[in-house]
C-alpha cells in the first residue's frame, strides 16, 4: 500500500520504471536500486527489515541466542536492512535477550546457502561407521 502510495504521488523509482518496461523485479535489482538511492525500493525494504525483526524478536525470546547472522541477496543493501532489523528486534524483543544478542552480516553473500549444503555432503561422505 506504501509503496502504491509513494508511486501514486510521483516519486521516481527505478523499479517502476523496470515494471513499464516489462521486466521482472527480483531481489537483486531491489538491492541495486536501494544502493542507488530509489526511495521507493528503500521503503520496500524498510518495511521487509521491520518484520523480519519482528520474526527474529520471537526467536529470540524463545531461543535467547547469542548471534543471529542475517545472509542472502537483500543484505547487499547492508546498511539499512540491518539497522532496520536490528531496531525492530530491539523494539519487539524483551529487555534481556535483546540487549545481550548481537546482529552480525554473513560475510558468505549469497554463497552461505552452496556452502552450507556442500558441508553437509562433506561430512556424510567422510562419516565413520
């Protein structure tokens, strides 16, 4: 609806443009438009990082971690997904799990997933029975 609303009184954004020509919006071009200063993507993923804060606060009180490591494509647009997050952890979350859990970036990108599998397979494949 935000979003509608902000393409409705004419700011510019990069994704609508991509939308006029056709193309299909991925989390890549987001993450590129974000990085190039489109208003519009930011607010998409602002609004993305507070309810995956919200999602992480519930884990976070039920789990109390010590680390929670956020990876992926939209982390490209590092610095305001995370500090979005991270805000919405601290505001959902109760007091003490949420001052003692630290947010860090996978320093994998978009790899974490690959290598995550293929250790896996590594290790089935050098188990001892």
């Amino acid at each position: 609806k935000e979003i509608q609303k902000l393409l409705n009184e004419g700011v510019k954004s990069i994704i609508a443009d991509e939308l006029e020509r056709g193309k299909r919006i991925t989390l890549r071009m987001i993450t590129e438009a974000v990085l190039r200063g489109d208003k519009v993507a930011s607010k998409l993923v602002c609004d993305t990082g507070v309810h995956l804060g919200v999602g992480i606060s519930n884990v976070v009180n039920l789990l109390n971690p010590e680390l929670i490591i956020l990876g992926g494509t939209l982390v490209g647009a590092r610095k305001i997904l995370t500090e979005t997050i991270v805000n919405s952890i601290r505001t959902h979350c109760l007091p003490k799990p949420s001052s003692e859990v630290r947010v860090e970036v996978s320093k994998l990108g978009d790899n974490a997933g690959v290598l995550g599998a293929s250790t896996l397979i590594t290790r089935k494949f050098f188990e001892v029975s």
